[in-house]
C-alpha cells in the first residue's frame, strides 16, 4: 500500500519568504508527526497531531513556525520570514493509535529538503 | 540529555552477523528499547522493539540485558542494503515522541 508522501521533495527558497510543506499520511492513520533533521544530526520532534488537533507543539522553534491537519489527514506545515538556520530536511511520520502507543510504530515519508539562501 | 550511548561508526563484513550495542544506563521500569534505521536519503524505518525480553522478528533480533542497562541489536546475515545509521532510542510507553541521537553509522562492506 501508498507509505507517506511529502510534496515537495526539495524546495530552495529565498530568506525571508514564506514555505509550505505538505504531508500525506497513511490512510487511517491518526496519529501524525513532524520532525526537522539537519545534517549529520538525527531527526528533532517538532510537533504531533491526533487528529485534526495539535496535541503537542513543544518542539517548534519559534513562532515562524505553524502547522495544520485541518481535516484529520493532510498536514501542512508552514513557515514564515525563512532564515538561513531553518534549512535542514523536514520529516513526516504517521502511526495509527495511541491506545498502545508502546506498539505504535511510525512510518516515516522520504522528507523534504528545505534550502533558504 | 542523550539517554543512549552508541559507537559513532562500524563497519561489517556482507554476509556475516552485525552486532550493534546500545547503553542506556539510566533506562526506567516502563521505557521501551526502540531501533529505527535510515538508509540514505530516506526517512527512518522501524525495525524492533522491547521491554526486557529479547525479542525477534524478521528483520533483527534485540538482546536486552537483564539489568536493562544495554542492548544489542543483531543483523543476522547483513546484506549491503543494510548500510544505513541505526537509532537506539528509549522510549516510555505511551510517549509518541521519538527522541534521536545521533546514532551508529553502519557500512555493510562486501
């Protein structure tokens, strides 16, 4: 079956603008989870959604950063006025409960690659 | 505040077993042992976990010590396909979040 998908894969952006990172994730799956990975580091949590709401946000640098999963399933992530240290790879991960969350596996999508210039 | 030591880097022989160690001396009761992989250019993969027993699957087997303070991740017959960073990762029940170090590069060399 279709893993998750994040559209687009690579986006180079000036500093200053503003970007959009989209997320699909697996059909069914309620749970879902932002991370940020710059290079040579592992992945960092930014934020984590059960449903359409935002259960936790802790991990969100600052307040350029902004995200939505208006309907439960599509997750966009959004960030304002880009600077240069926000460049790393943005990953997505679904999983589909928390009623054992000792279980829950997450599925990771490829990431996108951020570039401010 | 790494609650997971592992070696920056090893290397294996294709077609032999991978030990890979993992310390997590200040693990609680009710943390799990979590190992997740990320080939290069992908997201990570999940490939075992455990509470105190060893565990198999098809993947890899988790050795964990009796006082819970380290584990070893085995790949039994490591193929090339198996270069990748492979994540230790503690983890307490109930919790979502997945908390990466750096992790242990591993070259699979034929």
């Amino acid at each position: 079956g279709a893993g998750v998908s994040q559209t687009p894969s690579n986006k180079v952006t000036e500093k200053g603008k503003y970007v959009e990172l989209r997320c699909d994730p697996i059909s069914g799956h309620t749970a879902l989870y932002w991370y940020r990975q710059s290079l040579g580091q592992g992945p960092e949590f930014l934020i984590y959604f059960q449903g359409t709401g935002a259960a936790d946000d802790s991990g969100l640098p600052n307040d350029r950063f902004f995200a939505v999963r208006p309907e439960g399933s599509v997750s966009t992530l959004k960030i304002q006025r880009t600077e240069r240290g926000d460049s790393a790879v943005y990953l997505c991960a679904s999983s589909s409960s928390l009623r054992r969350a000792s279980m829950d596996e997450q599925f990771f999508g490829p990431g996108t690659r951020l570039t401010v210039l | 505040d790494a609650k997971t030591t592992q070696p920056t880097s090893m290397d294996c022989a294709e077609g032999r077993a991978a030990n890979l160690p993992c310390n997590h001396s200040t693990i609680s009761g009710n943390e799990y042992v979590y190992w997740y992989r990320q080939i290069h250019s992908q997201g990570p993969q999940y490939i075992i976990h455990g509470l105190k027993n060893n565990e198999t699957n098809e993947m890899a087997s988790l050795i964990i010590t009796e006082d819970r303070k380290s584990s070893t991740l085995i790949l039994p017959h490591a193929t090339l396909r198996d270069t990748a960073v492979y994540y230790c990762i503690v983890r307490v029940a109930n919790d979502y979040k997945l908390s990466f170090g750096a992790g242990t590069t591993v070259t699979v060399r034929a």
